[in-house]
C-alpha cells in the first residue's frame, strides 16, 4: 500500500511537464561561471554533480536543490533569471534526484545499531513486567552514550565493544535478581524513626566533622545541599515492597525576603523522597505537619535519603550556602535590635586567642536561621511486605512452580518480548542448554535466571534494527523506540502484523493515542532535548562573574524546561510548525521573566504560557536555551547563532573554514563591535564566499547577551567582576550597577538574496517566508528522521515527499510526525 | 554510585605501601630487559600558546609559565612546536588526538581510529593483568579508542580506580567472583550462537556494526579467561589515604591520588600503558585563583584576569603531571639502568590547538623520559614551513616501544628522536 503510494509519486513527480523542458543545460548557464573548476565559489564545482546523482555527489545534488529552491542561488547580486527559469532548474534537479531514488531501494534502509541506555532500560522494564528497573541503580554502571550532534539515538556513537557488553551483562544480573527473589522470605519489620535518628549527612568529602542529628523532636533543613537519612535504615537489606510515613511541614516561609533567600514567594516549601535513583517529590503546607505516605517497591541497597529541592538559599557570597547564615543577622538587627545588640554583644567572649570575626560573619548566626525550609518530626519505615511468596512479578513472569524441565515454555515469552518477535524454531535450544548445565549446580530458579540473563544479553535484544525482524515486527518495533524508547508491546505488533497501520490516517491515530496515553513522553523529552542541542547549554554558560543571576538560580535548567515545554505545547495543540518560529509566546516562570525582562509574571518557578508585546520574542527564535548555546562567555558571537539557526533550523550546513585559515581570537578589552571584528568576512573574497551567507543569519541576534537577555548597547566588560562584591543586592540591580562605556548595537544585515532587515523584528517577519518555512518544515523532518533512524536520511527527495504530506495537513505537528512514521524512509521499503 | 567514599580511609588506611616487586621481576626475567611503558595526558582544550610554548628553540630553551612545574626536567623533555592532525578548527576534534582520525573518517583506516594507547595496549597484551589503564575525574575526554573504533572510557572515580587495581578479594569473594566468571562465560559461549538471521541481507556497513558485537564476544571471552588466570595470584598492597585527610579534599588531591595509583601499577607491573585526562566539565574552581569554567577560560576573549585563569589551569595540569614523574624518576628500575621514567615514554598534549581560538594547528604536546636523546624545544615545521603531521611522533613513540612499524595512520614518516 505504502508502496504504491510511493510509486505513484514519484511517477507523478517524473512526468510533470515542467521537467520536460528544464534540461542540465539551465545548470550550466545558470552556474557555471562562479562554479567552474577554477573559480569553484563556496567551495563547490559544478562539474561534481557529473551527469546525473550517483552514490558518491548525491548530497551535493540535494544541497544545489535546497538552495535553488529557497532563491538563494543563483545569487539575486549576481544573476538575471527569471522566476519561471528557477522553476525550471528546481524541477530537473528534482526530477533528477526521484529517478535515482526510484531505482536504489538501499537509500531508504538504514543499518542496526545499539539500544542506548535509556532504551536499555526501558525495554528491560517492558520485558520483564516491572515499574522501572529498580531503586538499586542497576544501569548507573553503563557507559555512557555519546551525543552525535546532540542526538543520543544516532547508530554513529551507539558502538559496540567488551566494556559495553561487560557492563551489560552486570547491568542485566542486578534488575533480575531485584526480580526474581530465590530463597526464604524476608520477614517484615517495623521502624520508628525519631528525629534524634535522623541525621544530616556530609555533602562534600569533609568527613572530619561528625554528623549532626535532630533534637527535641525535629530536625529541619539548613544546607539544601545537605540530605538527611535515617539511622536505622540507611538502605533497604531485603528487595520488597515498603510503607513510608513521614511526620513533616514547611515553616518559616516568609520570616525572609524573598530577594534576600532567592526563593519565590509563589513556591511552596518541598520535600523529596529519593529511594536509590527513583525520586518522589512533595509540597508542605505551611507550619501545619501533615503525613506523607509512600508505598514503593525497593531493591536490597537502595539507599532512602530526604531532600529539600529548591533553586534558592546561593545568592549570599559565593553561593555556599553558609552565607546565607548572614541574613538571619541582618533580620534581627531589622526587626529585634535588642536582642541582636545582646548577641553582638556577647561574641568576643567566645572563643580566647581568635580574632574575632565582625558582626557581619555568618559564623554567628547559624543557631538564628529562620528560612523557608522542611521540618522532619519523625518517620515509620514497614516493610518488605509481599502480596504473597513467592511475589506476583515473580509468577507473572516465570509461573509459580518453575522448573527447569519447562524452561522453554517458560522462557519463550520472555523472548518474544525482548527479541520483539515471535521464537524462531530451535532458537531457544542453546539458551534451554545453558539452564539445564546450570541446573547441575545450582538451584532451579537460580538456572533459569541465568536463562533469562542470556536472552536480555543476546545481540537481538541490545541491537535494533537487525534483519532478523519482518518488515512488520521492524517496522513495529521502530515505532515503539520512537515514541516510547521502548521495545513494542504485543498489542503493536498485532496491530502492525494485521495491516492496521498500513495507511497514515491509521497511524495518525495509533501516534496519537500514544501521546494521548502519555506513552510518547519519552519522546516529547529526548528528541527536542537533542534537536536542539540543549545538552550543550553550559558547555559555554555565561560568565559567572557578570551573569551571577544565571549561576545562582539556575536559570539554565529553567531554560531547558522551557524549551521542552513549548515542545510538548505543541505536540498537545497539534500546532503547525511554523508557529515554532513565528509563535509571540514562550512559557516562562519567574527566572526566566528576570532574564527577559518580562512583567507580572507571578512570583513562582512555574512555567506559563506568557506573550510578549515586545515582538522581541517568542518561540524559538527568543528562547534563553538557543541564545546561551550560541553565545561565548563574555561576548555574544553571530556566527555561532547563524549556524545554529542554520543547522537546526533551515537544514543548511555551511562547511567549515578552511583548514589554512587563521582565526582571530576574539579580543572584548578592546571598543570594537563584533560587526568591526569581522569586517574580514566581507573584504577577504576568501571569506566572503561563504561569510555573506552565514553571517546575515546571526547579526539579528545581537540585542540579546550572552545570557540571552536584551540589552539595547553593548556594555565592555569590566575585569572588575560585578559578582565579586557584595552578592546580597538583587541581580537586577547589579546589572544596572555596571556602568562602562556603551557602544550601540547594530542588528541589521542583508541576506544573499537581497532580502534585508534591521532588527530582530525584521529578521522574524523574513524567517517566515515560503522558503524559509518550507526549509524549517524540512529541517525538522530531517531531524525526526535522524532520531528515528540512527542516522540522517540520504534520499532527499523522499524527504521531500513528507515535506508535501505535512503541507496537505497544514504542517501540523503531530500529523508531520505522522507523516514521518508512514514514509518509506521510516519504514524501509 | 552506591560506594561509600571514606572506605578509601576506613578500607585502606594502615596497609602501608610494601614494595611488592615480584611481578616486575617476573616480567623482566623472560627478556633481561625492563618493559617499556607509556604514560599520555591530554585534555580537551590544548593551551595558551604564548604561555605554553617557550620563546625559544634548542636545548637551552628557557621554561615557559605553562610547564614551569617541569623545570627540573628541561633537559630531559623534547617539547614540539608546528605539529598537528591537519584538521579544521573547532570542537570535537581534539577526539582524533591519539589517532589523527575522527570517527567520522576511520572507515578508510585498517584500525580504525585506533589510539596509540590501544596499540600499545594490544601490544603488551596478556603479559600482565591489565593491558591498559585509563583515568579522570568526572568524566572523559574522548581520548582512547579501541581497532573497533569504538571509545575506551577511562575510570572517573577514584575509589573505583583503587578497587581495581588494589583491592584484593578474600577467599570467599575470590570464589564468587570465579563462579561469576564462569557463568558470565556460559552466558557469551550461549550468546556467540544467536547471529543465525541477524545479518541476512545486511549492506558491508551494516555486517561491521554486527561484526563489532561478536568482536566483543570474543575479546570478553578471552578477557575472561585472562581474568580468570589473574584471580589467584595477589594484587599489591597501596595505600592512597594521605591524599584524603585534609578536610577539604581538592581535584589536586584526587588527581595526585589518580597519579600515584598509576606510578605504582607501573611500578609493581600490573599495567604499562596508562592515560589519564583531564576533563571540561571538571570544577577547577579548586584551583586558587581560578572561578570560572575551564572552557569559559578558553575563550577569555584576551582578558588578562580571565587569562591568567586558564593558564593557572594548564599549569596545574602540568604540575600534576611533573609530580608523578618525579615520582617514577625516584624509583630505581628494577633489573635495569636508570630510573622508571627512563623507561616510561611520557606524552602530554591535546587534540586542540587553543581553545581561545578554536584552532586545531600547533598542538601543544611535549614527549618526556622514556630514554630518548631528547632535543629541548623543536620546530617541527618542514622548510617550508609546514607543520609536521603529529602521527610522525607516534610512528617514533610506536618504535620505541618496540612495535616493528614505520607507518601510523597519517604518518608521512617519523619524527627524529633517538634513544640510548
């Protein structure tokens, strides 16, 4: 059925007339005085495309179609063509690139490769029938996965070798053994925890101090960094299910200002459970104890440990968290100066022989803290209990009486899952073998575990994309990763074997019932996270001198969280595309709105949606995520914004300078303009070339600083850092403080095909022209399909085909990504 | 994750260090002669030039700021100006470092993008318990890779460094640890039999990516059963606890900690090729002086303050380094003349020329000990003034350690630095 859709396009595609009369010869007229052998601008030769597309030019030939198409060549400066004659040369190039895809079917294959670790362990969890891999950290050993590009599903980082395989079959071991428990069961035991017992345990590898306890029947949070953990039960010793009450409430919410602890007055005073690596987080009333209850199924050696989460209590100094001692002095001298003149008063008696630290030393105020924070009364740990013995995950997944002499009827489901198909026959004779050498000396159980460890370490389990799997079982288990991070469960691979997702109105529907049913999620987190690099935002964060704000609260987290909340906005309100780029909204919280200026935002860490009036931002182009990846430390760098747009935005991909080329580092002592430093770019020919079509993509950027905040003139920077002095005043205000000598920005630029703009406003309104629309529509197919695939698609013009199937449906999200998942480039064939 | 980090205080304490030499005599014994061994450090950004690079060329060259910690061994260091990979500027290359290959373009690479390390690694082989040992603090550098062209991920915990190379099992848990091993063989002897299908239809590209898993069968097989021969015989008693008693504990502790680990496995023979590195993402704010991050330093845009950081953290990576070669060169070599470091080749640069920059031309990298004749400060540019392959100085290093080879990826011939 695919099939034929196909088929039927690109005969449509190979017959249109307009392809009749365009011929190379408008190629050669059109192109061949800059592209000559000898003159070869941009670093390209016209005579590489050779004939026709072939093997080893076809990514030139989709690259002259891309910039034909968008008008950007010929150059507008440098040509006289009609528009009707760019037609005419898009159309052959086109036409020329569908033929060569018709005839090689291998373009749309793409090869096996290794599950990474997070669809490692969600495939584990699948297989096995389990809540997640367990609390005891079982994959925390795996290497970890390298990012190609940002993305963490590409086949060329996901290598194989013995370390992995190691890693795996121990990673393996541990979730089967917090599974399947042999031997007698644990008994069940009761845990009163008081205050006394809990204690706050070392952050650092300070170990010379002991630890201190709760008192009087309470303990509370000072140092955020700092968890607290009960004496009794440090960790699990038996894998089980336990019952955790806690006895806590927030207190001493607004003893504080909120400028002055850095904690918003909207947020609520948190609490969080962490067992082992799984988290569960709660919000406390204020000064009203309440009980918090978990029921939680945990692995022997889980560690239990309580956390205060906040992004708050840094502004102080250098953003220890001891400094903030300080305010409690300053409150006192505020509102009870009595009293604080009888503490001052009575701090040189202390300790004989020390120069006493003045007044204002934390030091002295540690006993008067009153910030928002956790107070623990007391807790009860119960636990293991079992629904029965032995457990339920137990039978469901090997029966209640297991035995050897049934291993491969007991193993064969277990395989099917994890293989994501059905048992070849006599594929299990080998695994039932081991099992029963096994049996010999060992216990039953013990043997088919060891069963179950094979299966999970096999190569059809931990690589994908193997040509063991029928189109159907492949093409199922493809969708399951791309959604799910997951292999598919048995109601997909029914679906797909009984031709139920044949067509794209069918898996329009199955795609979104799965986000509907939260089984993208995975999804809707990784793949944004990757496409838009924003693993990469503190490889170059911004000074932590000058952008103080930045470091202490953590704003880049908050950026990230924006960046994947628009994403899931969209995916959610099926929005077209282009809404990405031309969208006035973003969501931000109350950080954000202090980086970007934004007003009546409440005063929280929640993210709402927020329009700006300013037409500065909104969408991609305006996100904190974007303008801080780009940005050096000190200084902001068209360029690297350029590319960025260019890359992850249009799909264009400027090769890189020439190895020869001597790059100027970048001096910001000096009063020049970024536009002055690269003055190069236009008077060296060498650099033109190529520079007059990157840097026009960047220039726009240049109102927002390396934090991503907008500034109107570019301020030098002082070596006296603005952060060194006193932490305590807002960062607002520390900005201001700044004053050096002011140089005004000039965001203004001409692309290559003339199009103009002077400001950021400007720049928006042209990124929303057909061409460009149709390039980011592109781009983020190219990008869907490179998560998908493991690599980035060869066959332009297929990729073409999802650029028109998006088109029909208005390019909105969730029917591009169905359009993506029904392609021929998605499903091989 | 789940280990407690004082039973480096608690475990280790007391068990002070014994020179337990036998091993190393064993491995001389078969040859008469001591084994050569290879020590590399690198990171990720490569240097200020202006500080890193001396002024002047020859053997009196004066120290520059970068490598003052060395001063003490200027004569016996052959550092290289003008050598690089021929590679475009920007980041991610300095992965092709130990190689001159990115991933990219290892295909047209019999081994890939092999690092020198590996090469050695494979080269010394099963003659002790492990071939080769890499390390960091908090993560890696991309540094070593194996013939498969997959990366070698260095240990970035120094506890866990220690429990590998020192920590000795008590007879119950040496029986355990056989039993694993013989069930983990089970369990690869079973999997080395499920590729029946897996590769049908696959395209050459694709039977590579297949390939590399039952490479990996195999290569785990054989490391266990190298293990297995292993399990019995005493690893060597270290202590490292000193490094670990102020209240504070620096990345210098840790890092010296790290050194040490390895001057001893060299010393006792439990590995002779080791790489250690020294990562980005790494809070070098330890360092006085310094309160940025290591790449925000790089691209000080020529601030002198901001300078002056980055520099501070070079030199102390350089000073790390200098420290545990006064160390090896403390250590008289057993069964031979000289000292350990003269039978250590010491290599420290980066696939990067400067960060600052993003250039990839001039990396900064210097060869120390290891017996040569050694030659100060060198332009290694030809007369034309073209910079020399840095393969060039692996093929040399290749030699020395006794691998019969006059080419190494894209070597165009040997850099010229003779031995005793």
């Amino acid at each position: 059925m695919c099939n034929l859709t196909v088929a039927a396009l690109l005969c449509a595609g190979l017959v249109a007339p307009t392809f009749a009369f365009a011929s190379p010869a408008l190629l050669e007229t059109q192109c061949a005085e800059c592209h000559s052998d000898k003159k070869a601008k941009g670093k390209f030769k016209l005579t590489e495309l050779g004939e026709r597309p072939a093997a080893d030019n076809l990514k030139r030939w989709v690259e002259v179609l891309d910039l034909i198409t968008a008008g950007e060549m010929p150059p507008e400066d440098e040509s006289d063509i009609t528009a009707a004659a760019r037609k005419d040369l898009a159309s052959f190039v086109k036409g020329q690139l569908g033929a060569y895809e018709a005839a090689d079917k291998s373009l749309v294959k793409s090869g096996p490769r290794r599950l990474n670790n997070r669809e490692f362990a969600n495939s584990i969890r699948d297989v096995l029938m389990i809540e997640d891999v367990g609390t005891h950290q079982p994959v925390a050993n795996l290497i970890g996965d390298s990012l190609h590009h940002g993305f963490d599903t590409h086949s060329a980082t996901l290598g194989f070798s013995k370390f992995h395989l190691e890693q795996y079959i121990d990673a393996v071991r541990k979730i089967v053994d917090a599974t399947i428990l042999s031997g007698d069961r644990p008994a069940s035991r009761r845990i009163e925890v008081p205050a006394e017992k809990m204690f706050r345990a070392h952050t650092s590898q300070n170990t010379k101090r002991s630890e201190t306890h709760g008192a009087n029947g309470s303990i509370d949070f000072l140092d955020p960094k700092s968890p607290i953990y009960f004496k009794d039960f440090a960790a699990a010793s038996a894998t089980g299910r336990y019952k955790i009450t806690i006895r806590a409430t927030g207190k001493d919410r607004n003893v504080y200002a909120s400028e002055q602890t850095g904690i918003r007055e909207g947020d609520p005073i948190r609490l969080s459970v962490s067992l082992g690596d799984r988290v569960k987080t709660f919000d406390l009333p204020e000064e009203k104890p309440v009980e918090i209850v978990l029921d939680e199924w945990i692995a022997a050696g889980s560690r239990l440990q309580l956390f205060y989460p906040t992004d708050g209590l840094t502004l102080v100094g250098n953003g220890n968290f001891k400094f903030e001692y300080r305010i409690a002095g300053q409150h006192l001298k505020e509102h009870d100066p009595a009293r604080y003149a009888k503490i001052v008063a009575g701090l040189e008696s202390k300790k004989p022989g020390r120069t006493a630290k003045g007044p204002d030393a934390w030091q002295h105020w540690v006993d008067y803290w009153q910030g928002p924070r956790p107070v623990i009364y007391s807790a009860v740990v119960e636990g293991p209990f079992y629904e029965s013995w032995p457990t339920k995950r137990q039978v469901a997944l090997i029966g209640d009486k297991p035995s050897v002499a049934n291993a491969a009827a007991i193993l064969q489901p277990i395989a099917e899952r994890a293989w994501r198909r059905p048992v070849h026959a006599g594929e299990l004779d080998s695994i039932v073998a081991l099992v029963k050498a096994k049996a010999k000396t060992m216990n039953e159980i013990e043997a088919l575990k060891e069963g179950i460890v094979a299966v999970l370490v096999s190569p059809a389990f931990l690589l994908l994309n193997t040509d063991d799997l029928t189109p159907e079982q492949r093409f199922a288990s493809k969708f399951s990763t791309f959604l799910g991070s997951t292999l598919p469960d048995a109601g997909l691979r029914a679906a797909v074997a009984g031709g139920k997702l044949n067509s794209f109105a069918d898996v329009r529907a199955e795609v979104q019932r799965r986000f509907d049913a939260g089984q993208g999620d995975p999804f809707l987190r990784a793949f944004p996270f990757a496409w838009l690099l924003l693993n990469d935002i503190n490889f170059m964060a911004p000074d932590p001198d000058h952008y103080v704000f930045y470091h202490r609260k953590r704003v880049s987290e908050d950026m990230t969280a924006e960046a994947l909340e628009f994403f899931r906005h969209a995916v959610a309100n099926n929005l077209r595309l282009p809404e990405f780029l031309a969208a006035d909204y973003s969501f931000i919280n109350a950080d954000l709105a202090e980086v970007y200026g934004a007003t009546k935002v409440p005063a929280d860490s929640k993210l709402r949606k927020f329009t700006f009036a300013d037409g500065h931002r909104g969408g991609l182009l305006g996100m904190g995520a974007f303008l801080t990846i780009t940005a050096d430390t000190l200084s902001t760098s068209p360029i690297h914004r350029a590319k960025y747009v260019m890359e992850n935005f249009l799909g264009i991909h400027p090769s890189p300078p020439p190895a020869d080329v001597k790059i100027e580092e970048p001096d910001v002592r000096q009063a020049k303009t970024i536009r002055e430093i690269l003055a190069k770019h236009s008077s060296d020919a060498n650099c033109a070339s190529c520079h007059k079509t990157i840097d026009p993509y960047g220039y726009a950027f240049e109102n927002f600083d390396p934090m991503g905040a907008w500034r109107d003139a570019y301020i030098a920077p002082t070596t006296e850092a603005a952060g060194d002095a006193e932490a305590d005043a807002p960062a607002k205000k520390k900005r201001q403080a700044a004053k050096a000598p002011t140089i005004p920005i000039d965001a203004s630029a001409e692309f290559r095909n003339g199009a103009a703009y002077q400001n950021i406003q400007d720049y928006r309104k042209l990124m929303l022209n057909d061409a460009n629309r149709d390039r980011f529509v592109r781009c983020v197919i190219t990008k869907l399909l490179t998560y998908a695939n493991g690599e980035e698609p060869r066959a332009g013009f297929a990729v073409d085909q999802i650029v028109e199937q998006s088109a029909k449906h208005g390019y909105r999200i969730v029917d591009t990504i169905a359009a993506v998942i029904d392609s021929p480039l998605f499903r091989e064939e | 994750m789940n280990i407690d980090r004082r039973t480096f205080l608690k475990g280790v304490g007391g068990a002070l260090a014994l020179p337990l030499l036998e091993s190393t005599l064993a491995a001389a014994g078969a040859t008469g002669k001591p084994p050569t061994r290879f020590l590399v450090v690198g990171n990720p950004f490569g240097a200020q030039p202006d500080f890193f690079f001396p002024k002047n060329f020859g053997k009196d060259f004066a120290i520059s700021p970068t490598l003052q910690s060395l001063e003490w061994m200027k004569d016996r260091m052959t550092i290289l100006s003008h050598t690089d990979h021929g590679m475009v500027s920007g980041h991610g290359k300095e992965i092709g470092f130990l190689s001159g290959v990115l991933p990219s373009t290892a295909a047209a690479f019999p081994e890939k993008n092999m690092s020198i390390d590996q090469l050695f690694a494979r080269q010394v082989g099963s003659q002790v318990r492990y071939d080769s040992i890499g390390a960091a603090l908090e993560s890696g550098i991309r540094m070593s890779w194996t013939a498969n062209g997959v990366e070698k991920q260095p240990f970035t915990d120094p506890q866990r460094l220690f429990d590998h190379l020192f920590l000795n099992l008590t007879p119950k848990e040496r029986a355990e640890r056989r039993e694993l091993l013989k069930r983990d063989g089970s369990i690869l002897d079973t999997v080395g039999s499920q590729f029946a299908g897996l590769l049908k239809n696959a395209s050459v590209r694709d039977r590579e990516r297949m390939d590399q898993f039952q490479t990996s069968v195999r290569e785990l097989e054989s490391s266990f059963a190298n293990r297995e021969t292993w399990l019995d015989r005493e690893k060597p008693g270290f202590d490292i606890s000193g490094h670990f008693t102020e209240s504070e504990v620096t990345i210098a502790n840790r890092y010296d900690a790290i050194f040490d680990m390895i001057a001893y496995a060299f010393q006792t023979d439990l590995t002779r090729v080791a790489s250690i590195e020294f990562p980005s993402e790494l809070k070098y704010t330890d360092i006085e002086g310094v309160n940025r991050s290591y790449h925000g330093c790089t691209h000080n845009g020529k601030m002198e303050n901001v300078t002056a950081e980055l520099v501070a953290i070079e030199s102390f990576q350089i000073a790390r380094l200098s420290r545990c070669l006064k160390k090896l060169d403390a250590i008289q070599e057993p069964n031979g003349n000289g000292t350990m470091l003269d039978n250590t080749i010491v290599l420290f640069g980066s696939g990067m020329g400067y960060g600052g920059t993003h250039s990839n031309r001039n990396l900064p990298v210097f060869v120390a000990g290891g017996g040569f004749k050694h030659r100060g400060h060198v332009d290694a540019a030809d007369a034309s003034g073209n910079s020399m392959p840095l393969c060039n100085l692996y093929v040399t290093l290749m030699q020395r350690f006794g691998i019969e080879r006059d080419k190494f990826n894209t070597s165009t011939g040997k850099f010229d630095l003779s031995h005793v």
